[in-house]
C-alpha cells in the first residue's frame, strides 16, 4: 500500500475509532515486511498524541480476525488482573477499542488496528550484556503476566507450528520423491536430520504424555519484537502478538536463542565463524529464568536447553526442506541460500549439542 492511498484512508480509520481531534502528520514508520504501519500525528486541545495504524497483511493472515480475537484474550485478561494502568498491561502491547468495542475496525482497504505509539528502540542484533538480560527478562516477563491465563481459550493460528516431529516426518516425504533433483548434494544434511530425529522431538512428545504443559507462548521471540529504552537498556514492551497461540514455554525461549545467540547471521557461509555465544546464552538465560522461576515447573525448566537445540534442529528442517521442495516459502537471494542457511543451523546445532551440558548448567544457576 502507497502512502498516498493509506492518507486517504486515514479520516475513515479516525472516525471509526472517534478519536478527537485533527491529524497534523502521518508516515510510515517500522521496518517490518508484512503489514502496512503508519505513525499518525493529532492536535487535540492543544495537546498532541501519536498512534500507529496499521493495515493487517491478509494475504499472510489468511484469517486476521482470529489472530485480533487472541491478542484481545490476552489484552482483556491482562486488564482485568492487574489493571488497565498497570506495568502488566503497559509491557504488552494492546490495540485500542473502535467505537463498535472490537480492537479493530474494517473497510474497502483491508483490516486495520490501531494502537499509542511508544518511544523506543528495538535491535535486530544486540552485543550489549545489559540489552541480552533484559530482553530475556521481557519475554520471560510475558510468560509470567500470562501464566494463569487458560491457553485453550486461544486459537491456534499455525497449526503445528513447532510441532517438529511432523515437521521432520513432512521433510522426509519430501526427501522421498525428491521432485527437483537435489537431494544429491546435501546427503550430508539429510543424514544429520535422520540421526537426530528423535532426540528432537523430544518436546512434542513431552507434552504428549503432559509433562509439558502448554502456556500462551509469543512464538516470534525475535530480539526486534522487544522495544527498549536506550537510556537504560530495560524493556519496554513486547511488540508484534500476530503469532501469539498456545504452545510450550520452551518455544520461546529455544527460538530466542537460536536467533540471538548464534555469531553470526543465520546464512553464514564460513561455518568456522558459526557457534553459540555462551556470554549471549547466558545472560539471556539469567534474564528469562529471573521472570519465569515463579511458575516454571522443574520440567519445564530442563527443557530450556533441550529447546534452543530442538528449535535450531527444526529450522534446518525446514531450510533444508524449502531447498528440497523448490524454494517456495523462504525469500531467498540466491539458488543455494536455503541450502546455505540450513548447512549454518546444523553447524549451529551441532555447536550447541557439545556444549549441551554447560547450557544445562547455566540454567540451573539461575533457577536454584
């Protein structure tokens, strides 16, 4: 969506939400690759107020009413227990009510939700000890506002969607017909996956025989879906809820790690320069444990490290599946970037297996 076409939306949005005022100044705002995100500017009494309006992409969210109706679960809950002013309410981020009551509104354009827009910073890679602990403490810190809260009464938007037994049993139907020939150069990767299946889907089966239980987990817990505040290096807030359905705490944390505490980026070529940053796992680690020791079960606790592993494991999965299919659901910048990419999760992987008991040990520090 053009900015001249979001500009005349903007009155029809306003008047649906009966916000007051005039607007004095609207603009894109954001980095993200899916919806369309507006920061809006209004005089009021001489007072100003900024919003962020955003156009939900319904051709990724095939059903963004559903993904609307759990983040208002989550909001209504949060509101209810701790107050609508609390630190609780304002650490997740809400959308605000449309004059009909829902936390959206519709038109000819698409479905769009609105929510204050808040000052701060977000990182897409982070190499501050300070920014690693706080934003474990804040992801953990959304597992403890929400830990009460039934998971069952959220829908689950991505069915399966860290389910990596059947993620691993689809990948070998793949490998099987092998439809673009390339399963020749990565009998490596393939024989890397075979070998472990089983030790990674440990989690699912866990959960199966209801040692795990499932919470309302985030499910994105990438470092850029926390907004910190530059001065201190404290969160914020927990940003980006489209993902939020019921699932294992230890998917949260295991993706976190995966994507953050890695050397280097997720398709690095040079697998020398691949591993996990112990300093980054462990702070990150102090951060989660310090929010989450309340309700973590002593289970839930010894998956932490099973989890980062597992999690590193089903991206290969399914980098190394996309490759084999034909590249159709990754964006890639070359013919070989998913082979790349699953080749850098293994190495990855394979570094976190050897260090799986030190991993273990950094957990129990902080959760005794």
């Amino acid at each position: 969506m053009t900015e001249e076409i979001f500009k005349q939306n903007i009155d029809e949005i306003t008047d649906l939400y009966g916000f007051e005022g005039r607007v004095i100044g609207a603009a894109p705002v954001g980095n993200g690759h899916i919806n369309d995100t507006y920061k809006v500017d209004f005089l009021a009494d001489g007072e100003h107020k900024s919003y962020v309006y955003q156009r939900v992409n319904d051709y990724v969210f095939k059903n963004p009413d559903v993904i609307m109706n759990n983040i208002k679960i989550v909001s209504d809950y949060i509101t209810e227990k701790y107050g609508e002013d609390s630190e609780e309410a304002g650490m997740i981020l809400s959308f605000e009510k449309a004059k009909d009551g829902n936390n959206f509104v519709k038109n000819s354009a698409g479905l769009w939700r609105v929510s204050k827009y808040i000052v701060g910073d977000s990182y897409d890679t982070v190499s501050d000890a300070r920014v690693l602990y706080n934003t474990g403490f804040a992801f953990g810190k959304f597992q403890n506002i929400l830990a009460d809260l039934d998971a069952n009464l959220l829908t689950e938007t991505i069915p399966d969607f860290h389910n990596t037994k059947k993620r691993t049993e689809r990948f070998f139907e793949a490998v099987a017909l092998d439809e673009h020939g390339r399963c020749a150069e990565c009998e490596k990767e393939i024989a890397f996956l075979d070998k472990h299946r089983n030790d990674f889907s440990r989690l699912v089966e866990l959960h199966e025989c209801g040692i795990l239980p499932y919470r309302v987990t985030h499910n994105d817990t990438k470092f850029n879906n926390i907004l910190i505040d530059k001065e201190t290096g404290k969160p914020i807030c927990v940003l980006d809820l489209d993902t939020v359905m019921p699932g294992l705490v230890a998917y949260d944390f295991g993706d976190a790690i995966r994507a953050g505490a890695n050397y280097t980026a997720e398709d690095e070529t040079d697998l020398s320069k691949v591993g996990l940053n112990f300093e980054y796992y462990e702070q990150f680690t102090r951060g989660f444990i310090t929010s989450t020791k309340d309700f973590l079960t002593v289970s839930e606790k010894d998956s932490l490290a099973l989890s980062a592993m597992t999690m590193t494991y089903e991206l290969v999965v399914r980098f190394l599946h996309d490759y084999i299919d034909g590249d159709k659901y990754f964006r890639i910048a070359h013919e070989k970037h998913n082979l790349e990419r699953a080749r850098c999760q293994m190495r990855l992987c394979e570094d976190m297996m050897a260090n799986y008991g030190k991993m273990c040990g950094a957990v129990d520090k902080y959760y005794n």
